[in-house]
C-alpha cells in the first residue's frame, strides 16, 4: 500500500533527510525544496538507472547536456516567447493570483474547459460561481496570457540586448545542437539524443512537494527519424511502452498508472499528438511524463531563425538532403522521484502490534545499499565492523551505511525508514566468541522486506550483497 497522503511523505523526507524546505532558516522560499543527504542519493540513482537505459544501453542513442542560458533567438525559433503562456487571473478582492483554466477545471472538469478560449474563462468562472481559494470571493478580473519564461540578464547592463531566459525545457538544447551532432557523431537515422537537467518554469500555482515547482529537473528525449522510412505512429507505440516498461521496472504499479491522449485543443504548440502518462498522486491523477510528435517543427524553425542549413543527408542518398521529424519522450525527473517515494512507502503492522514504517524502494535505487550495524558499542565488535565496511566500499560500488547509534531495534526501524534493503549486523559470532554455536566468523543479514536474518560467512558476506 503506498502512501495515502502527500504529508505521510512530506513528513519522512524531512525527518529522514530526503528532502527539506528550501531556505529554511530564513523563512524559506516558497515551493522551493533542497535534497538532504539521501534524497541526493536517490535523485542521482533514478538519472543513473535513466541513463543507462536510454542512453547507455542503446546503440542508436548519445547524451548531451546543453547550458542553461541560449541565445534568446532559440526561444523566438522555439515559439516559447509568443506562446509558453498560462491563461492568469486576479481576484478583484484579494489580489491573488491563479490559474483561471485549473480552478475552472476543478468545477467543470477537465474536457469542458480544454475547448473554452482565454476570453471565454472569466465569464464562465463568474457563471459557475468559481470561487477565490483565498478569500472566497468570486470577483475575477478578465483572463491574460503570463509568459512563464524566467528572465534575467546577462552581463553587467541590465538592458534589453541583455535579456536572456531560463530554459523552460532542456529539448531545445538538443535542437540547437542537432547539427554538431550529425558532423562530429556519424549518426544515422534513426537515432536519438537524451538530456539530464535543470528548467524553470514561473508557473502561477506551484504546489504539492516536489509535483509542481518553478525549478525542476527532466530527462528528456529527442529521437529523430525520417518520415518517409519510419512509420511515425508504429515508432509512437515502441516509445509509449518503452516509458511505461521503466516506471514499472523501478517498482509503480500499474494500478497506479494511466496513458492519457491529450485532446486537439490540449495540444501544446509544437505537437501533433501528444500521450502522457500519468500516476494515481494522492490528490489525483497527475502528469508523470510524455510523449510528443514534435514533427520538424524545431528543426524547421531553427534553420529560418539561424540561416543555418540543419538538414541531414541521406548516406545511401547523397544527393536526398531533408529536416528528420523527431518524436519527443519526455521525463519529469523531480515528479520520478516523488512517485518512487509515495510508491516505496509502507506502514505494516507486526507480530508484536507494533506498526514499522518501510520505503520499499527498488534495490536499484535505493539511498543505501547496505547498513553495517554493529551489535553494540564494544570497541572489538566496532573495529571488526568497521574492517567489514571498508572492505565493501573498496570492493564494490555499493553504497554503506555505517551506523552504531541507538538499540539495535532502533538502527533497524531507521535503515527501514529509508529504505536499505539490507543490513549487516556484526555480532559476537563475527568474532568467533560464538563459535561454540556453529558461528564462528559470520555476520547476520537482514532482509528489509521479509524481515529474514540469515547467517553468512565473512569470506561469503560480498558475494551474498550483490544488488
Ligand atoms: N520538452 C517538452 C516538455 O517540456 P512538458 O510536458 O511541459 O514537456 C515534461 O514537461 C515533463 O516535465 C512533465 O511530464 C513533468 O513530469 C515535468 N514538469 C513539467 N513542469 C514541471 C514543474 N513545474 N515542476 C516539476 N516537473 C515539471
């Protein structure tokens, strides 16, 4: 059963240094969150487990990872200039600001606001007595179109030559370098490029954790294919559930997960068709990622906005010069890791009545792989301990947790709170002092899931660790 409310989560990633407020001790900032310590460690292993397959794993796939600040032409080209927009509204009363159409939505649902144009949400908000969250009042001013591009400035003359934005999204960074690519790489089509990182977004109403924030990170996909070759919808099917496979492969149920076909109206500007898929969040059904048929859109409108020739020539062709279509999966890394987090959580109740809180966290992307739990505080119990410990981080590339704080029932509930999947407890019979019952140089590996101790020995501990 995974968490049944957003504040259960909330409360762990605080408690056990997942995630923290940002700018706590000022007061904080709002919707801005910081990884602590083990929320860096989990982030890290879900780009690492993306990587790997998307990249890594395939052939026909390369990584890149573009600066955040371009030349704001790219953004002219992009269309996101004109058309990155979100429909804002203010209350008349309390001056809050929302988004009109997600207020609307929340009354009418969502397929009858997709079809209402901007000045059509105002009236209709007013008629459905659509009031303020704040105040409580229904007094809307007429809707507007909010550009939700960061600006800021470049160099030390804050003038409008020194305008540059914040990308809102890493695929134009693939885009722009689309022909670097082709010369330097040998790529043939069809082929893809993959991007880890940071965009902004200053959307009106950020909120729930780490959803919706105006600073977040995604794993995006540009995979560009010639159209006279590749049938566009056959490759839109590969893709869909390829996405799928690797939610599913890192522990969401597909109880808990959903596609859903954006509608004409929905459709972003760059798209002709477009599936997300979303997860069961505790507030409701939520975008997780995409999927997009962004065409030659991007290519075509660089080549116009740059002058630059961008086309790909054909190898078996040389004389067959054409833009390639690309088709975009996109990832919300921050909202990845959210879900992994709200699927791993789990309140179970013991033999003994007492109820164990335990993240059930793929072992792939779990913080910690192993905990190191000497029994108790005896200094020849801890030197064998710590003898151990050094000798997996150097023969391995697991992760260990060395902890001698506390009972050890307690160290136990603690690894179960975040999540290691195993712990080593170093105990008198790793030391041979038990050697009268058989267990003479071993250790005892619990299972965090099952709960299973098992006696290995030492010169098997390794072997018996691998994840
Ligand atoms: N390049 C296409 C693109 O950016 P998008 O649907 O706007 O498409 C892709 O964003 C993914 O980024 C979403 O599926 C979502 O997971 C994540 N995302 C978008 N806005 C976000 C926000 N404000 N906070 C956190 N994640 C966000």
């Amino acid at each position: 059963m995974p968490a049944t409310s957003l504040d259960q989560i909330v409360s762990l990633c605080k408690r056990r240094g997942f995630i923290f407020p940002g700018s706590e001790i000022y007061g904080g900032l709002a919707n801005t969150w910081d990884y602590g310590p083990l929320g860096v460690e989990l982030k890290n292993n879900v780009k690492r487990e993306w990587w790997e397959t998307f990249v890594h794993k395939r052939p026909d796939m390369i990584g890149t990872d573009a600066a955040i600040l371009m030349n704001r032409r790219v953004w002219e080209a992009s269309g996101h200039v004109t058309s990155f927009t979100d429909p804002l509204i203010d209350c008349k009363k309390c001056k809050a600001r929302f988004r009109g159409d997600k207020l609307l939505e929340e009354k009418i649902g969502v397929e009858a606001v997709t079809v209402l144009t901007l000045d059509q949400i105002q009236p209709m908000m007013m008629a459905e007595n659509v009031v303020c969250p704040n105040c409580g009042k229904n007094d809307w001013t007429p809707t507007k179109q909010f550009n939700m591009m960061f600006k800021t400035h470049q160099g030390v003359v804050e003038d409008a030559a020194a305008l540059v934005y914040l990308r809102p999204e890493t695929a134009q960074g693939m885009f722009v370098n689309f022909k670097n690519v082709i010369d330097t790489m040998r790529m043939r089509l069809p082929f893809g490029m993959g991007q880890i990182g940071k965009a902004f977004r200053n959307e009106i109403t950020p909120g729930n954790f780490t959803f919706r924030t105006r600073e977040f990170e995604q794993m995006e996909i540009e995979y560009f294919f010639d159209p006279s070759v590749t049938d566009w919808e056959t490759l839109f099917e590969e893709w869909k559930a390829l996405e799928w496979e690797w939610f599913t492969s890192l522990g969401l149920s597909p109880k808990r997960l959903r596609f859903r076909e954006h509608t004409q109206e929905e459709l972003a500007f760059y798209s002709t068709r477009t599936i997300d898929i979303e997860y069961l969040f505790p507030w409701g059904w939520g975008e997780l990622s995409g999927l997009a048929n962004r065409t030659d859109y991007d290519l075509a409108q660089h080549e116009q906005f740059s002058g630059q020739d961008l086309k790909y020539t054909d190898p078996d062709d040389p004389t067959r010069k054409f833009l390639p279509h690309v088709l975009e999966p996109t990832f919300g890394c921050d909202r990845s890791v959210l879900t992994f987090l709200l699927e791993a959580y789990t309140e179970e109740i013991l033999e003994n009545g007492e109820t164990r809180t335990v993240m059930k966290f793929h072992p792939s992307i779990a913080p910690i792989d192993i905990a190191i739990l000497p029994l108790s505080k005896k200094e020849h119990l801890i030197a064998k301990a710590k003898e151990l410990y050094n000798k997996i981080v150097q023969e391995t590339d697991l992760v260990v947790d060395f902890d001698v704080t506390g009972s050890i029932g307690k160290r136990y509930r603690r690894q179960d709170e975040i999540g290691t999947p195993k712990a080593v407890t170093v105990d008198f019979g790793s030391l041979g002092e038990d050697s009268a019952q058989g267990e003479k140089d071993t250790v005892t590996i619990r299972d965090r899931d099952t709960l299973e101790q098992i006696r290995v020995p030492i010169g098997e501990l390794i072997a018996s660790l691998e994840r």
